[in-house]
C-alpha cells in the first residue's frame, strides 16, 4: 500500500465521519465496513433491509454486529424523508407515494440521510450503477451551488507525486462554461484531499495560441472563467500536456505560464480526452488510479466501479470523509 493511501485513511481516521453505504447486500462492501470500523477509518452504516443484509454476511462468515444496519421501512425518518423528498420533487408532479417508494431504495435514504445531516457522506456503486448513483445524489443533496454540473476526477497515484485527472467520467462534452466549473470543483476537492496547493492547466491541442481551433477556443474561454471565479487559485490555459507537466517545456512553449510546467490538475477538454488518459497513465505508466469521484454535490456522495475490490471501497470512503 502506497504512503499516499496510508496518509489518506490516517487523516480521514482523525475526523470520524459517519459514511452511508446503501450498497449493502453486497459482500465486499460488508468486508470493506468491518475494515472501516476496526481501522477507526470511519463509522460506516449499513443501508437496506436486515434480513437481507445479515443473510449476507452469515454466507460469506462474517460478523457485523458492530455495524449499524438501518432498514428505510422501518425507520423513525422514513415518513419525514419521503415528505421532504415530495415536497422538494413537486414541481416535477412527484406525489408523497410516489415518493416513499423512492426513500425506501437505499440509494436515496443514505442521500436524504446525507443531505439531513446524519450521515456525512455516501459510498455506492458496487452494486448499483453509476446513473442510479448519479440520480440519487442529485435528487437528495443536490447540486452545488455555484457549480453548473455534475462531473468526476481521478486520483493519479505515483510513486513520487499525485495528480487529478478531471473529468475522466461523467460529462461527454462539457461547454466552456461546465469545464470551468470542472475545474473549480476538482481545486477544492484536491486541496481538501491531499493539502497540496491546486495548480491547474487545461489541456488542448494548442499551447498559447500555437494553433486556434473552436476545441481550442472553448478550452481557452474555460480558462478565463475559471480565473474570474478563482482568481487566487493558479491555473493556465489553454497548454498542451507537456507544457503543463515539464517545466523546461513550458520555460520554452509558454514562459512565465503560472503554472510553469508544475500542473497537478489536469482538466481534460472532453470524456474522451480524459477517460483515454487516465486509462493509458494507470496502465503504460503504473499509476494507480482512485475513482472516478463524483463531484459537484452539496454533500459527497460517492460512486464505485461493480468491479471494484474490498481495498477500493475502503479508500473512498476515506476519499469521500475526506471531502465534507
């Protein structure tokens, strides 16, 4: 395990949050749970019917007992919910039945859970998938305010550095305007995760003005938004991704950059650009790569790859403690 990862769960250890996982009829999130507790990496509660959940953990021998199980039936808030939730979906025709079936699917009782404050964040996606997440989290704590889209970044774990790769899951074809804002959520969210200072480059084709394209423009306008919403936070744009990564390459292709060649967020001009990357860095270039994190949301509620390991929920629950 890399000292990144170590580091993460210790300072994630130190804030004791409280992380829903409505995943919970899913072996490996039990084991991730127990990891979690005994780790003290968080307070992990189980979502979903008990009956099911316990049936679980007896066919793979595990003993959960210490982990809270709440059932959204059963529970004293589920009435209180579903009402909150109608009264907040109204104007798109949802009723107070039609809204108990929804806070009685886990992914939406941890997001009511969340966006009430009993939870400090949700972890999901190892059996859901990624649009049901997405769903939940949009419709329970909704979006940030500020921050025109729902999007995601990747932690790129070296051996002597981290960089964010964003948005490499969720938005195909972000406008200037959603790219900016891209990048803003991905400067907080890196720098209440690593405490490293965001130093931001958005990427093109073109560095400077070395070639003009409307990819380039758009890419070029992004930029400037971004630095009228954060005028303190470094960034640059638009810069090839050696200008952004090397400085004696950007000492040359675009001089006095304030990113100088020292980027450690790199946002990427489309889902293509960015999902290609972070694939071809994880595997030609042996990095490890944490995500995709949802981000954007009022409240973290993170999502997961069906494939994921035991390891993997681990760490973004630390990730996502890491980011209230």
């Amino acid at each position: 395990m890399s000292s990144f990862i170590n580091r993460l769960r210790e300072q994630s250890a130190l804030l004791k949050k409280r992380i829903a996982f409505p995943d919970a009829t899913d072996a490996r999130t039990l084991r991730a749970s127990l990891i979690l507790n005994d780790l003290g990496i968080c307070s992990p509660i189980l979502i979903g019917i008990r009956r099911e959940i316990e049936q679980i953990a007896v066919e793979h021998g595990l003993s959960i007992g210490q982990i809270p199980i709440v059932e959204p039936i059963n529970s004293p808030e589920f009435e209180e919910y579903a009402l909150k939730f109608a009264e907040r979906r109204a104007e798109k025709g949802m009723t107070l039945e039609q809204a108990r079936e929804y806070i009685k699917n886990p992914l939406y009782y941890a997001g009511m859970m969340a966006d009430s404050n009993v939870v400090d964040g949700c972890v999901a996606g190892s059996l859901s998938t990624t649009g049901d997440v997405l769903r939940a989290g949009i419709q329970t704590v909704g979006i940030e305010k500020g921050i025109s889209v729902v999007s995601s970044f990747f932690l790129m774990v070296f051996a002597d550095k981290i960089l964010c790769y964003t948005d490499c899951g969720v938005v195909p074809e972000p406008n200037e305007e959603q790219l900016a804002d891209i990048a803003l959520s991905a400067a907080r969210n890196f720098q209440k995760i690593t405490n490293v200072e965001p130093r931001i480059a958005f990427l093109s084709f073109s560095t400077w003005g070395s070639a003009e394209h409307p990819a380039v423009l758009k890419v070029r306008r992004a930029a400037l938004i971004f630095h009228d919403k954060a005028p303190t936070v470094i960034s640059d744009g638009e810069l090839q991704a050696d200008a952004a990564l090397i400085p004696e390459i950007a000492n040359r292709k675009a001089p006095n950059s304030a990113v100088g060649g020292n980027a450690n967020i790199l946002v990427f001009p489309d889902l293509n650009a960015g999902n290609i990357s972070y694939k071809l860095t994880e595997r030609l270039a042996g990095a490890q790569a944490l995500g995709p994190i949802i981000q954007g949301l009022n409240r973290p509620y993170c999502d997961l790859s069906r494939g994921c390991s035991v390891e993997d929920i681990v760490n973004i629950a630390a990730i996502c403690s890491l980011m209230v």
